[in-house]
C-alpha cells in the first residue's frame, strides 16, 4: 500500500503509537495516508478502536511479528 506520510514509532509501546499517530494524522489533510510503523503487538487491536473512535479509515496491516507497517486514512477534520 502507498502512503503519503510515514511515522516511525519502531520500540514504542502502548499507548505512544497511538498518541503519535494522532499527533501526526492532525497535521495531515482529509483523504492522506498515514503509513505507521510500529513493533508493538498491541497495535494490531489499538489502531483499529482508535480509527473507530476518531472517525479515521484503518486500511490494514501488513507485516507479522515486530516489523508491522499499519495504514490510516485521514476522514475526521
């Protein structure tokens, strides 16, 4: 998957990804991909409740183990 942004949140745990993740989405525009990547299991359930909560798209996850690439769409404003 093709993103326009990507955040390194390599060796952060619960809940830094996702307190980055919004950080960055904020200084993104609506439809952006967000590309985050993360070695933090916690992740994989994190992302997509954070997307419900917020109102931003979760595309998916690629990658297994610690070396996960997890993909956000910027719709919330």
């Amino acid at each position: 998957m093709t993103a326009d942004e990507t955040l390194d949140c390599y060796g952060l745990l619960c809940p830094m990804p996702i307190v980055e993740t919004a950080k960055k989405i904020n200084e993104m525009k609506i439809d952006e991909v967000l590309e985050v990547l993360s070695t933090d299991e916690g992740i994989k359930a994190d992302m997509p409740a954070w997307c419900d909560a917020t109102g931003n798209e979760f595309l998916g996850i690629e990658g297994e183990g610690r070396d996960l690439h997890v993909f956000v769409r910027k719709i919330a404003g």
